[in-house]
C-alpha cells in the first residue's frame, strides 16, 4: 500500500484503544465500505490495522483475492501479525433469487468452496444471504426462494456439522424483515444457522432498525452496520442510507442495545453512502403485491421514524472529479463513521 491511500486522514485513535470496548465487544470493518479501492487482501488488511479495527470482515470471498491455500495461508498469517480478527462471507445461496450468480457455479459448489476458505482462515461462520427486495414481486414471492434456500442449506447441512460451520444469513437489500429472517433460520435449524444483522437493510424492507435487533439478537453471527434517514414524501416514504450519526433512526440507541443484545459479535461497519433515496410508495394500493407480510403494529414505527424526517438529498460527486478524490470520499465516510461508532461503544 502506498503512503497516498493514507494522505488526508485524520485518524486519531491508537490501535490498541480501538480494537475493542470495556464490554469486549470488537468494532470492525466490512469490506464493503471499501468496495472501490482495489485493494488487495493484504492492503485491507493494513488499512483496517490503521484504522484501529479488532476485525476484517471478507463478506464476499471477491476480496480476498485468490482462494488457493497457499494464498489463505499468508491471508491469515498477514492478520495474526496485524492483530486483527477474521470474518468471511459469500453471496447469494438461493437458486431462484434474482440475485444468484450461476455462473460461479450451483449454490451447493459454492458454499464447498467457501467452507474450504473458512477452514483455512479459521473463522466459524460464512455470511451470505437469500436475495433482494425485488424477489418480493417474483412469481411465489418470498416464500418460494425461502423453501429453496432450505433446499440448499439441508444439502450441506452434514457437511457444515463436520466443518463446525454456521452460514450467517443476511437480512439483505429488502429481502426479508426480521420476523420473516427468523422464521427461515428456524426452518434451517440454528445448528447450522444464524443471522448477519444488517440495520440499513431493515430500512429497504419498511422497518425500523430497532425491531430487527430485537427481533434477531439471538441469531446473530456478525452484523454489516450503517444509518439511514427516513422522510415522508407525497408518494410515500423516502430512505437514505447515510455515514454513522447522519440519520434519524436511533442509531446511538441502537448501536449501545447492539452491544447488550449481541455479546461477542462483532459490530462491523458496512458504510453504504447514497446521495439520493429509495422512495416507497406505501400509498399506494399496487405497492403492497410482495409486502403481505408486513406487519401494521411494527410498519407503523417505521412510519414514524418517517414522520419526524426532514427530506434529505445528498449531493454526489460530479461525473469528472478525479478517481483519487471519488476513493478518498470513500474512505473519509468510513472513517468518520468509525470515529463515531467507536465513541459510542465506549460509552456503552
């Protein structure tokens, strides 16, 4: 890694401060929030180091940059020297979803390899997760890519046991609200299942971030942590994602209820900044096809959130600005989200 990828950053904390909580709860980075870099693992892994974080969270094996052991090996030698805990996730696990990728092979291969890097890297548990919002208007709708997850994850159930292997499903892009999540993870059996709590997700999906925590505590494995900003619109709800502290959803409250809640799992940053939002149109009669399973008791706290919203549009950056300036601003809202989060957690 170059000096430049540091130039500019005002990190202040030290790594031994930083890397965990007087309740031990360890803040870390999802590599998500660095999806632009083109870093190599090495390089994220020094980044993370800088920054002060107890843990890298690889939540798509892309990042990690080659799966042969060999590579692994020096992957997780790299982290040990650098103190940093490991996290390891892959993608779509669900056939049917508009989210799955064939071409990487059927869901069952793929969950083979990622077993064979969580194995290598020492981690035990693989994120991944069922689909997107958008499966909710698909013929049978949620419930049908549900029962063929539970197809996949009973295929390999024998094969994570042996493995002492948990697939830590997402709460992901709008596809499942908490209740919906915890039903699946039910069905699956938490032998060989449990959750990546997502907050800013909770917002694609019309509820408010605080029922998903208290909905999937039990079942959480990791997390992938972001705010949101909600407003009431004349077609509906609109929804922001938006750096730590920049949101009206609760996510001090949220982040001290995450370390009470969730003992032992990491709290790791995934830093998702959209200049403008998703727009729901909930009044909409059509809008509701795909959304039966919402609940009017927990939408109306979602509306809420909505109702105390003031409109929010960010401004992005223009088409020229220079690469170098569009992967700082990256970075920069990472930092001040961990900034944020840290400061926080200790006050916890």
């Amino acid at each position: 890694m170059t000096r430049r990828v540091f130039a500019g950053s005002t990190l202040a904390m030290t790594t031994a401060a930083a890397q965990s909580t007087p309740n031990q709860t360890k803040l870390g980075i999802d590599l998500f929030s660095l999806r632009s870099q083109g870093w190599t693992a090495f390089e994220a892994l020094d980044y993370c180091a800088k920054l002060g974080a107890g843990v890298c969270f690889f939540s798509e094996l892309r990042f990690l940059g080659g799966l042969s052991p060999d590579h692994l090996r020096q992957v997780k030698e790299h982290a040990a020297k650098r103190g940093i805990g490991l996290e390891l996730g892959m993608t779509s696990i669900c056939p049917t979803s508009t989210m799955f990728k064939p071409e990487l092979g059927t869901a069952e291969e793929q969950i083979e390899q990622a077993i064979a890097a969580a194995k290598a890297l020492g981690v035990s548990f693989i994120r991944c997760y069922q689909g997107r919002g958008e499966d909710r208007k698909t013929p049978g709708g949620l419930a049908r890519h549900g029962e063929e997850t539970l197809k996949v994850l009973r295929s390999v159930r024998t094969r994570l046991l042996d493995a002492g292997l948990k697939m830590a499903i997402e709460n992901h892009a709008g596809d499942y609200q908490a209740r919906g999540l915890r039903q699946l993870l039910d069905a699956a059996g938490k032998d060989i299942a449990g959750c990546t709590l997502d907050s800013g997700n909770a917002t694609w999906c019309l509820e408010d971030p605080h029922v998903t925590l208290e909905t999937l505590a039990p079942y959480a494995l990791a997390s992938g942590v972001r705010d949101s900003i909600l407003w009431r619109t004349p077609e509906g709800i609109a929804v922001r994602w938006v750096r730590m502290g920049a949101g009206n959803v609760g996510m001090e409250q949220w982040v001290k209820d995450f370390v009470r809640l969730c003992p032992g799992v990491t709290l790791s940053l995934e830093i998702i900044s959209l200049p403008t939002p998703r727009v729901y149109k909930v009044f909409d009669r059509d809008f509701w096809q795909g959304y039966e399973d919402v609940r009017a008791n927990e939408f109306v706290r979602f509306l809420a959130l909505a109702e105390k919203g003031q409109p929010s549009m960010g401004v992005p950056l223009p088409k020229d600005t220079p690469k170098e300036l569009v992967l700082a601003a990256e970075r920069e809202e990472l930092e001040a989200s961990y900034r944020w989060t840290q400061q926080v957690m200790e006050r916890a």
